[in-house]
C-alpha cells in the first residue's frame, strides 16, 4: 500500500514538472515582435535640390536643371554638415515673411541726370555801349526809354560838338581847294589839299561819323550844326544815361544795348558731378513762366574755379532766344544727362549697404542661401550704382530686406565668437529662423 501511494506521489510530481517545463520553455522563446522598417527609419526632409553636374544651379523644387539633367535633392541633414564663414540660410517661410526680394545684376549703359536751377543772363559778347569820342551836346534824343528795342542803323540822338562843325567846314575847304587847283596845278599844291582832304574825312570817321553822312556833307557842301548818331547794333536799350541837352565828354557811356536773340545761363555744379558735364554736351532748360515747353540748351564754358562755400563749379550754358521769351533774370530749370558708363556692371540703390567706411551687397546664392559681399561703388545714375568691383553680370543680389539679413547675418558671427562656443560649431538656436548655410557650391554663377 505505502509503494502504491509512493508511486503515485511520483508519477503526479513528475507530470507536474512535465507541465512546467513545457511552459517555461515557451515563455523562454518568446520574443520582441520585430518593429517595421519604416517606423524605425527617421523621416529625412529635402532641404533644396541641386545640380547633379556640381554647377551653381539651386532650386526649391525639383525639376530639369540648367545642365538638362535633373536635379537631386539635399537632404536636411546633408545640407547642415558644412557651414562656409559669411554665409547663412534662411528657411523659404521666413524669406516669405521678411518679404525679401532679389534682382540679377546687369551689365548696361548708366545714365545720370543732373537736375540743378539756372540763371538766365546776357550774352556778354552781344552787350554794346555807345559812347562818342568828342565832347558836344544832345540837341535831340530820339531814343529816350529803357527796354526800347532798336534797329540797327536807328537814330538814337542829334549831337551838337563845336569841333565836329569845325572839322565839317575844314573837310569842304579841303574839297574846295582840290576843285580849283585843276590839272594844270603844282604837283605839291595838289598833294596837300589831298593830305587835308584825307585827314579830315579820318578825323570824321574816327568819330564814327559813317561814310554815307560824308558823302551827304559833300553833296550838300554846307556844314550841319547837328550830326545824327544811329545805333551799331539791333538790340534792347538796357541802361540809359543820355538826358535831353546833356552834355557829355569823350567815351561817356550813354546807352548799353544788348541782343537777346541768344542768350546764356549758369548753373552750378556739385563737385563730385563734374566727370559728367563737358562741353558740348546738350540739356533741357524749361521755365515756369511756358509750363510744358522744353527748351534747348549747349554746355559751352566750364569756369576753372570751385565755390570753396558751396563746393560747387559755375558752368555756362547758350541758347537762342527766338521771340526773346527769356527774359535775363529769370530761373530755369536745367536737366543734364550724361553717360557715367557705357558698359555699367549697375545693381538697385537699395541692393546697397553703406556704412561710410565700406559698401556691401547680399549676394543671393539661390536655395535660401544668401552672402555679404563687399563691393567697389562708383556714381549712381537713375535709381542705380555703378559697381567698379566686386560683382559680374548674372549674379542676383538682394533688393528688399537686405538690412535684416545683414543684421541676422552680423547676429550670427557675433554669436559664434562668444566664449563657449567654437567657430564653426552649429548652434541650433543661433537667429530666429536661421540654419547653418547649406553645403556651399564651389563658386557661384558668373564667377
């Protein structure tokens, strides 16, 4: 009975361990369920696309590149591993944001325009004084206003002069006396009646007595206690001395004419223009007074002195003055285009940044990637600089917000140079909305 009970006790223990062990040795070969290969993968984002060639062609979309190849995609984590000094990236939602705008740089041909005031002037070379070279009287003043326009050959008074009528009656004696020598007369007798005759009608003509009031003399053969002057020129009466019955004396003035039919303006010029105004050179002169007309003007004379004042350079310019519309005194407004290059490499003024000691631009490399570049600026024509170095055609720079990438730029360099901090060394929070600059090409286009 005990062995029974014994072999019982057994055969239960060992179905027991039996049972156990089966599940033991299922429990010890469970395993892990294997996690799919897309869920351990990590997401990788395209940053931009590039040329597959190496050639500095960016772009935000995929597509055909400038190669005829398509481009290929730069992963986030690609474009992250290399950061060239100077360079930053900017994520296309903040350029969005900033509103930043770009322009290819151009090569064409700059103009400038300089807008300065005139005055209109006299011609000095058209003014004349009329004076007389003996000393007499105005008996009559047939011209006796200022701004009377004249002919020329017009009476402007009647003289009287003692020694004109002396020499009148001196000039007759002389003609007399030649008359009744004849042919059969001295030969000395008549060489000094011709030596008188001569001398007198000199001495006449010497006081702008002319030829045809002479020959009057001869004709009527009586001397004229008043001689006609007429005026040389045609022209306006502009002063105005000669006063009825004054006397007056040798080169007195007694009236100034002058000759508007062409006249002359000045301007002035800023000194850092004056590469740009020759003579010669053609401008477009308009008044207040003929709102809408455009007059045409010459650069003729550049004066070879400076205004140390104003530092500025007086320049002449001529004009005809048909209908004397002009009128000497009056402002006019000049306009002087000039050509500061033929073939200008010129960027926007805004693309500019200056801060007095250095000029810069931000060079746009494509794909969010921009650059300060340094540049060489000249003068500036018509909304646009002339770059002397630094650029070439082809490049883009930017236009709009060029400030604040300046700014995040300058943020940026400050804050890689800070103790702690290697240069180089990517820091995640550097800027808002800036990355590290994205693997750097090996030039940019039109290098």
């Amino acid at each position: 009975m005990k062995r029974l009970f014994t072999f019982i006790v057994i055969i239960a223990l060992l179905a027991i361990g039996a049972i156990g062990g089966v599940f033991w040795e299922k429990s010890s070969k469970k395993v892990a369920p294997t996690i799919p290969v897309k869920e351990a993968r990590k997401e990788r984002n395209i940053q931009y696309y590039k040329c597959p060639m190496g050639q500095p062609d960016y772009s935000q979309h995929p597509g055909k590149a400038q190669c005829g190849m398509d481009y290929i995609p730069v992963y986030e984590d690609e474009a992250e591993t290399v950061t060239r000094q100077g360079e930053i990236y900017i994520t296309p939602e903040k350029i969005q944001r900033i509103g930043v705008r770009s322009e290819e740089v151009k090569e064409t041909t700059l103009k400038k325009v300089i807008r300065t005031v005139a005055t209109v002037d006299y011609d000095e070379r058209r003014l004349f004084t009329i004076n007389t070279k003996i000393e007499g009287w105005i008996e009559n003043l047939l011209v006796n206003a200022t701004g009377r326009q004249v002919k020329k050959g017009e009476p402007l008074m009647d003289i009287y002069s003692p020694e004109l009528v002396s020499t009148q009656e001196e000039y007759l004696l002389a003609l007399e006396t030649k008359k009744r020598l004849g042919p059969g007369a001295l030969h000395e007798a008549v060489e000094g009646a011709d030596s008188i005759l001569d001398a007198t009608r000199r001495r006449l003509g010497n006081w702008d007595i002319s030829d045809a009031q002479i020959e009057a003399l001869e004709k009527s053969r009586k001397p004229t206690k008043t001689l006609t002057l007429h005026s040389p020129v045609e022209g306006i009466v502009i002063e105005k001395m000669a006063l009825q019955g004054l006397k007056f004396m040798p080169g007195e003035k007694l009236f100034t004419i002058a000759d508007l039919s062409h006249i002359w303006l000045f301007v002035d010029v800023y000194e850092y223009e004056l590469s740009l105004v020759k003579p010669g050179q053609r401008a477009k002169v308009t008044v207040n007074a003929y709102p809408g007309e455009v007059f045409n003007a010459v650069i003729s004379y550049i004066y070879p002195y400076m205004n140390s004042e104003t530092r500025t350079a007086k320049v002449r310019l001529e004009m005809n003055n048909p209908g004397l519309r002009l009128k000497p005194g009056m402002y006019a407004n000049v306009e002087l285009e000039s050509i500061v290059s033929p073939k200008a490499v010129a960027v926007p003024e805004d693309a500019v940044l200056d801060t007095g000691e250095r000029q810069a631009v931000i060079l746009d490399l494509g794909a969010g990637r921009f650059k300060v570049l340094d540049v060489k600026v000249g003068l500036k024509g018509e909304g646009y600089y002339h770059i002397l170095s630094g650029l070439a055609p082809g490049w883009k720079v930017v236009t709009s917000a060029n400030f604040l990438i300046d700014s995040e730029s300058s943020f940026r360099s400050t804050a890689q140079t800070m103790p702690g901090m290697k240069h180089g060394e990517k820091e995640e929070n550097v800027g808002a909305g800036l990355k590290p600059a994205p693997t750097t090409p090996p030039e940019h286009k039109g290098h």
